[in-house]
C-alpha cells in the first residue's frame, strides 16, 4: 500500500516510458474536444501500466461525490449487468476525500472497500490519482488489475504525470468549448441584427413610397389645374389685365 512517492514521479520512470509519456501528453494536449480528451486519457493509462481496467470518475459541483464515471476495458454487456455506476462511496471516496495516490495490492483488503457488486469483474491491484485542474481537484483516474501483479512505483509515477497532462489538455478544452460557444452566441445575435435591420429598411421602403393619388397619369394627358395654368398664362398681359379690371361706366349725358 502506498499514499504517493514521495520523489518527482520522473525519477522513478525509464527513458522508453518518458518517451511514451511525452508522444502521449503531446496527442492529448492536442486534442481540444472534452470528450475525447477523457477517452485518450483512459487508453492512455492503461497502455503505460498494463492495467486491464481504467476509469476516470468527475466530480460534482461541490466536490463531495462523482456525477460522471468513464471506464475503458469494460465491455456494454458487462456494464448493463454491472447496474449504476458509483458514485464514489469506499476506496473510490478515499481519493475524493484526500486527493493523493494510492496504490494498493488488493483494494478487497482495505478497510473503505465496499466490496463489488454481483456482476462486477474480479479486481484486486488498484491505482488512483487525483486529476487537478489549476489546482482544484476535478476528479480521479482509477486503474486495476496490473496484467504481471501490482502497480508499483514506475506505474504510479507514469500515472501522476498522465494526471497532469490530462488536467492540461482538460482545461484547453474547456476553454476551447467556452470560446466556441461565445463565438456561436455572438453569430447568432449579428444574424438577429441583421433580419432586425433588413425589415426595418424594408417597412422604412414603404412608407417612403409615393401613393397612388399622386402617381402621374397617362403620358399626353394634363391634369385639371395645370390646363388651367397654362390657359392663364396664354394670355397676352394686355387682355388678362382687362379680363380682372372692372372698367367704368360711362357718364349719362
């Protein structure tokens, strides 16, 4: 049983696994969808200690429980027959509790363990390490069942530094779905501008419109009053001022 080396976790790992180690937080760093992100870390885990099961169990808002528990190694029909997920009760709150690694040889044999349910495939070497995200604890990475025995120093050392990798590349990809979902907001409301600003245009369209009370007639034909208007100005001035002018009559003799 172990609570965490005490030693930087690289000193305790060989050339070919730094090697891994680097290839793997590359991939991972790399990648900027969430979910993704979770199962890469998963494959990755079991591949660097040869452990048959991984699990990766979130947190919840008040850091008390588990609301997610991915798992790799673990077939659907042994999932369904498995029932609920945990929920982070027995060796899987001992980390919740106290976020440091733990590595035990048989996980049945300590005293938090709540035992398996029916179904559950037998496990017994264990591996967790806390995953934390900008120094806030965001969940736990769960490994068992070491393929040649238990999980020793190497494995723990190999696991903390996938932990931090994990928490990197985890919190990329927040920020990354925060970005695009800002971005998409922002999309949505210059269209809604845009529809606002095209009806606005259009109804300001109509009302400038002329009507059909002014609109002209018939080229050739001469409204009313314009008739009336060139009639008066045909007039010699002589004869328009007479036609106005009241003249005198003439005196009685």
């Amino acid at each position: 049983m172990s609570a965490g080396a005490s030693q930087e976790p690289a000193s305790h790992l060989s050339p070919e696994v730094l090697q891994r180690l680097l290839q793997v937080g590359s991939e991972v760093v790399s990648e900027l969808d969430h979910e993704a992100v979770l199962q890469r870390v998963l494959e990755a885990a079991r591949d660097l200690t040869g452990a048959r099961y991984a699990a990766l169990g979130v947190l919840d808002g008040e850091r008390r429980g588990l609301e997610r528990f991915l798992t790799s190694g673990i077939d659907q029909p042994t999932q369904r027959a498995i029932g609920d997920l945990p929920h982070g009760r027995g060796i899987l709150g001992v980390l919740i509790t106290d976020p440091k690694p733990l590595r035990l040889s048989d996980v049945g044999a300590h005293p938090a363990s709540y035992g398996f349910p029916i179904d559950h495939p037998p496990m017994q070497s264990f591996l967790g390490v806390p995953v934390l995200v900008r120094g806030e604890a965001w969940g736990n990475l769960y490994l068992t069942e070491k393929a040649d025995g238990e999980f020793d120093e190497a494995d723990e050392a190999a696991i903390v530094m996938l932990a931090r990798w994990a928490a990197t590349a985890i919190h990329n990809a927040r920020l990354y779905r925060n970005e695009r979902a800002q971005r998409d907001e922002l999309e949505r409301a210059v269209r809604a501008l845009e529809t606002t600003s095209a009806i606005t245009r259009a109804a300001w369209c109509r009302k400038r419109s002329p009507t059909s009370s002014s609109t002209p007639g018939p080229r050739g034909s001469t409204s009313p009053s314009r008739r009336r208007r060139s009639s008066w100005r045909s007039r010699s001035p002589t004869t328009a001022w007479a036609s106005t002018r009241r003249l005198p009559r003439p005196a009685s003799g």
